[in-house]
C-alpha cells in the first residue's frame, strides 16, 4: 500500500442554524517517505521543528545576518572616529 499511498479527502463544516462558522478542508496524503518525495513532497526536511538539521541551518542563517550587521555597526562606528 505505501508503495502506491492513500489519498484520503474530507471537509468538515459546523453550521448554527444554518450559518455556516467554520470549514475546514483535510487531504490526508499516507505514503512512504520514498513515495512522498518522488510526488515532491519534503516539507519536513526544512521544518525546523521536525528537522534537527533545518534548525542548524536556520541558525547559520541567523549568526550569518547578525554577523553583517555586526559588521555594519562597526564599520559606521569606525567612520565616525576617524576625523
């Protein structure tokens, strides 16, 4: 099964006499991680919440940014000294 994957579809809707409040629309999509990334599907690999290495990357990209701006500071404190 998990060869092929499961497409599974549904909405659910809560109405209050007859006002519809809320709609909510699920595929559900069950496959092997394989069969998932030949669709294209790999969201998780770049999820820092479910990928050790996505939160590794996204902290070299956090020290990166403050490293320039760091470097901003310095470089314009630098210009204000000299005379």
């Amino acid at each position: 099964m998990l060869d092929k994957g499961v497409v599974i579809a549904g909405d659910i809707r809560i109405n209050l006499l007859d006002i519809e409040l809320l709609t909510i629309k699920l595929r559900l999509i069950v496959a092997s991680v394989d069969k998932a990334k030949e669709m294209g599907i790999d969201w998780w690999e770049d999820d820092p919440a479910l990928s050790s290495g996505a939160r590794r990357n996204e902290l070299a990209r956090e020290n990166a940014e403050l490293r320039e701006r760091l470097a901003a500071l310095e470089t314009g404190r630098a210009q204000e000294e000299s005379p």
